[in-house]
C-alpha cells in the first residue's frame, strides 16, 4: 500500500537550457523514459517546477528547480523472512550484495520461501523501510556474487539502459575442465532452449545472439581459471559457452563434461552424484587415456557441490549521482578451497589427466563461432 514519497531527484536547470520544455528536460537531462514518465503524470507530486505541480508542455527558465518524486512499494506478495546476506553498498537508490551459492534471487513457483527477495524484504522492514524488491540482473542459484537491486523505478530503467547499451561491466571467475585452445578469445555462439530438455540451454544457430569474453588466468593440471566478461545476458550463458568450447565448469551437474556421456554415465541434472573410481574402471567405452581423464574429471566435480562459477566484479554508473561504481566480491569459501586445492597440485606435479602445457598454449585472441554441422561438412 502506498504511504508517501520517497526521496525526490533534483535537476537544476543551467543558462544553456533556458527556455526548453519540461518534458525535454525530463527525458533528455533527467534520463526519466516514457513508461516512467506516464507514471509520474499521474501521481500527484510525480512532476514538480519549483515546487508546483505543472504540465509537461511548460517551458522552463534558468535555474528552475525540476523534481521528480515516485509513490513508495512494496512487495506484498513476498514473504518478509529473517536470512543472512552481504550487503556490498547500500543508499537511498540502490542495494548491492554478495549472493551466496545455493540461494535463489526470487520466489518462484513452488519456492516462496527462503530467496534473497525474502531476506532483502525482511531487513527493509526491520529498518521501517518500504521498497519493491527490484533485482536488475539475476544469477543462477548456484553462482555467487554481485547483484544489484534497485529500490526504486528510476534506478531500475537507469541501469538496464546501461546493461541494454553495453556500459555496464559484469566479471566472473570460472574454474574449468581442461584448457582452452588459446588462451583469451570470444565465445560467439547463439543461446536457446534445448527441444529435447527445455531446461536446458544449446548453442545453435537459430538461438539468440550471445557473446562471452574470456581470459584464462590460471593453468592446472587438467584444469583452468578464467576470467569472463558477458556482452549478452542468456540464461547459464557461461555455463553452456565454455561447455561448448570443451571446458565445462567444474561441478556443473547440468553441462557435465562430454566423457560422461561417452561413458554412459547420467548427467543433465543439478547435484548428479559424481562416479567412483570403482565405476569408471567398469566402463568399456573408454581407452585408458579417457578413463584416467574422466578418473580426474570426477575428482574435480566431486571437490565442489556446485559450478564454479562466481560474479566477482561490477561496475555501472549510479543513476542519480552519475559517478561510476565498481564492486567486487571476495571469493566465497568453497571456491576458496578449490583454487586453493588446484594451486597445490599445480605447484607439486601435474596431476592424472593433464597432457597439456602453459608453453603449448596459443598466446593471443581467438574467436569461437559455431558453424551448423552441415556447413562443416561442406568444408
């Protein structure tokens, strides 16, 4: 239920727009978007010129004061629930956190409780609070990381813009099977729904454009760390790219590595139990090098219960103070142990399964493209 106001945003109009008409200092100095605009027309102190409620179509003078003042929200339909979070930054625009591994952003249907939404709720409310919970971006329940959440609607539209005109910088740090074939490059593969598991995700060609930037940043045996940057936001965009390249994150249950497969073991769910050696060794699909690769591959999925996957970096403009912010998450203790767990073995001896050296690596940049199987053929 609505109860006031919050906080108005503040425009002071200079020497070279007077003269102008509120509706453009509104949408070309103040960024406010159309969908917003219309919203405020209808509240009652949404627009204001000097303290007074006029219409847009009103033409403004050197240092007039422009105000624009959005009702406060709530999120009824969410569950105030006291659970731990980190919180990154916080003020009067924006909340940014350090989501853990394991919780879901959002309630969704048959998950109402036990989400960052009903902690974030619960902390507002504790605070006499009262702000819609407004996540800009959303992580996968297994990845940690930086998340921002917008508290009001200005703040939301402002920085999905940004994330629309490619301005906002989003940084992950990935612990994967094997090595890519150079060692910082493009992944450039259209993302959409499996047909035969719509849970899932594929690269093809008829998907929706995606792009992940890359950059290996560590060498283990039989393993990697590298660095991503998104320039597209699909659904487990990491996870399926660097799947389709041939290095799949570590304890990823759902884009397990392809040896699996060969092997006839199951994989494609979350938390599919990792075979034991004994398993492996009954497998007659696999030559000796393959099985002591996939003896390694099961190693290393079964050191982690989830992707090894963490959003470590953000960086946007406030969208009111207009200065740039960067955050940045430390790594959570599971992934903690794991690198901790590869840079050992790295500095004693290569491990089971690694048959590829840093001085065998391509230093330089490559672009992965994925061409229809029909195409490869013709070449």
């Amino acid at each position: 239920m609505t109860t006031g106001y919050y906080s108005p945003i503040t425009y002071q109009v200079p020497p070279s727009e007077d003269g102008w008409l509120l509706k453009t200092i509104l949408q070309k100095r103040m960024d406010v978007s159309r969908k917003l605009l219309s919203r405020l027309k209808m509240t009652e102190q949404g627009i204001m010129l000097n303290g007074e409620r006029v219409y847009i179509s009103v033409r403004v003078n050197t240092g007039d004061t422009v105000q624009i003042r959005m009702e406060q929200e709530t999120s009824e339909d969410i569950l105030p629930q006291p659970l731990p979070f980190e919180i990154l930054y916080e003020d009067e625009h924006l909340l940014v956190v350090n989501k853990a591994a394991g919780m879901i952003v959002h309630p969704t249907h048959g998950h109402y409780t036990d989400t960052l939404a009903n902690g974030v709720v619960y902390y507002w409310a504790q605070k006499g609070e009262q702000f819609r919970f407004r996540p800009v971006h959303r992580l996968d329940q297994e990845t940690s990381g930086v998340l921002v959440i917008a508290k009001n609607p200005y703040s939301h539209q402002h920085i999905s813009e940004q994330m629309i005109a490619g301005t906002v910088d989003k940084r992950y740090n990935a612990w994967v099977h094997g090595v890519p074939a150079v060692l910082s490059g493009d992944i450039d593969g259209p993302i959409d729904r499996d047909p035969a598991e719509p849970h899932r995700r594929i690269v093809t060609p008829d998907g929706y454009p995606s792009l992940t930037r890359y950059e290996v940043k560590e060498v283990y045996p039989g393993a990697a760390k590298v660095e991503l940057k998104l320039e597209s936001g699909r659904t487990h965009q990491i996870r399926v790219h660097m799947s389709s390249i041939g290095c799949p994150l570590i304890g990823d249950g759902m884009y397990r590595h392809p040896l699996y497969s060969k092997a006839g073991l199951p994989a494609g769910e979350p938390g599919a139990r990792v075979p034991e050696r004994a398993q492996l060794e009954r497998v007659a699909e696999l030559d000796a090098k393959e099985r002591v690769q996939l003896e390694r591959i099961a190693e290393l999925d079964a050191s982690i219960s989830r992707q090894a996957l963490h959003a470590v970096r953000l960086s946007f403009q406030h969208p009111v103070l207009r200065t740039e912010l960067v955050f940045e998450a430390p790594l959570p203790p599971d992934l903690a142990l794991l690198q901790a767990k590869l840079q050992r073995e790295t500095a004693a001896a290569p491990a089971p399964g690694c048959d590829r050296e840093l001085d065998e690596q391509i230093r330089g940049k490559s672009t992965f493209e994925f061409i229809p199987s029909e195409q490869k053929e013709a070449s």
